[in-house]
C-alpha cells in the first residue's frame, strides 16, 4: 500500500524532515516550552533556559535516535526497519539543508544556554554535556554505528 504522499516516495520519512513548515513548527514549539519555563515564578532565566535546553536535547535524541523503523506501512519490505530517522533522513545523504539545519538548532541552543546562564560552571557543564549527546550522533563517522549493540534492534 503505498502511503498517499503527493511525492510518492517510498519511505516518507525521508523527505518529510525538508519541509520549512516543519522548521517553522519546531522553532515555535522550542518557544513555547521557553516561554511556559519561564512562565513558572521559582525558575529563574538561567534555569529556565537550561532546562529549554536539556528538553530539547533529550527529546531530540529520543525522537531522531532511537526510534527506528517507519510509522507509515510502507513497500520497502523492511528496508528501514533497522534505521533510526536521522539515518533515513534525506536517505542518508549528509549535510543536506534539512540535516544541517536540524545540527544548527542544538548549537544555536547551547549558545543562548550557555550566555543566558551568565557563563556559569554547573550550567556550562550541563549545556555543554546536552550539546554533544545532540551533536555527536549527528557525525557523518556515526552514522549507523551502535555502541555497545545499544539500539542494534
């Protein structure tokens, strides 16, 4: 059953990530977790932000490198089964705009993290620790590879 893109690709997930309205999507919603933090009265705007941050990096990790397989029924038989969706994004081709732009945003993050917190050494660490899970499994030289066979299902 093919899924009812208007691209007719066989694996949506390839090419769903290149939209500007999901760009558009995802900055806003990375706004609207900032501003509900900021929102609660005992965080104050360097916790706020580094909370905005480490949110963000642990969702992403979740979402674009664990989560493997396809949500639509597809007709790869299997193909992407084993792939994780940064794996299938773009169908693996690296530094396309989709790709960088999703490397961007965790880098964009730290550095308003990181001058918000007024370069302070326990939310330094934190940001810091959250950039490189986000940035690290984004490398050309990772991809597909699993540590420790974590993930190799």
């Amino acid at each position: 059953m093919q899924t009812g893109t208007s691209n007719q690709v066989s694996n949506p997930n390839t090419v769903v990530w290149n939209s500007p309205g999901i760009w558009v999507t995802y900055v806003l919603v990375i706004g609207l977790v900032h501003m509900v933090l900021l929102s609660i009265p005992w965080f104050s705007t360097s916790v706020s932000w580094t909370l905005t941050n480490v949110l963000h990096g642990i969702s992403m990790y979740f979402f674009l490198h664990t989560i493997k397989g396809t949500p639509f029924e597809t007709c790869d038989q299997g193909k992407y089964r084993y792939f994780t969706h940064w794996e299938q994004m773009d169908s693996g081709q690296q530094f396309t705009a989709a790709r960088k732009f999703f490397m961007t945003v965790p880098v964009v993050m730290y550095i308003l993290a990181s001058f918000y917190s007024l370069y302070d050494h326990y939310h330094f660490l934190v940001n810091t620790v959250v950039l490189l899970i986000c940035l690290l499994p984004k490398l050309p030289q990772l991809h597909g590879v699993r540590f420790f066979g974590i993930n190799k299902y």
